[in-house]
C-alpha cells in the first residue's frame, strides 16, 4: 500500500513538471522582448512598399517598425525599397 502512495506521488510530480515545461514552451517565457522604447525608422526619404510576390500587390509603408511582414495570397510580402520619387 505504501508502494502504491509512493509511486503515485512521483508520477503526479512528474507530469506537473512535464505540463509546466510545456507551458512555459508555449508560452514563449523566457524569449528576449524587443526594447519598449525603440522608435519606428523614418522613411521620408526612401519609398518603401510590402509587395506580394505572387499578384504584385503593393501597400505603402511610412513609417517602419518592428512590425511583422503581412501576408497576401497565403505569402509573406518582400519589403522593397525604392529611391523616393518626389
């Protein structure tokens, strides 16, 4: 019987440790966030466009941060860099 309690306790510790790992996986903990005070690049003098790859789609961009490439038609878009026209 003692046996019993025994092997139960080690087998609830060991999958209490298993599911914090997890979660502490899914989570993302421990990643190193970017600084709160990084200011978005001036892009003034450059025009800078997210383009799709597969059907030309272009948005233009002003200001450029830390912010993920969006996708269009499933892809992630090409940031392009053009000499500013004005």
């Amino acid at each position: 019987m003692v046996v019993r309690v025994v092997i139960a306790v080690v087998l609830a510790l060991v999958i209490g440790w298993v599911g914090i790992v997890a979660l502490r996986a899914v989570s993302g903990a421990g990643r190193t966030a970017r600084p709160r005070d990084a200011e978005p690049e001036d892009v003034a003098d450059l025009d800078v466009f997210f383009v799709c790859r597969e059907c030309g789609t272009e948005f233009r961009v002003t200001r450029l941060g830390e912010a993920q490439v969006p996708r269009h038609c499933g892809e992630r878009m090409d940031v392009v860099r053009r000499p500013s026209t004005i």
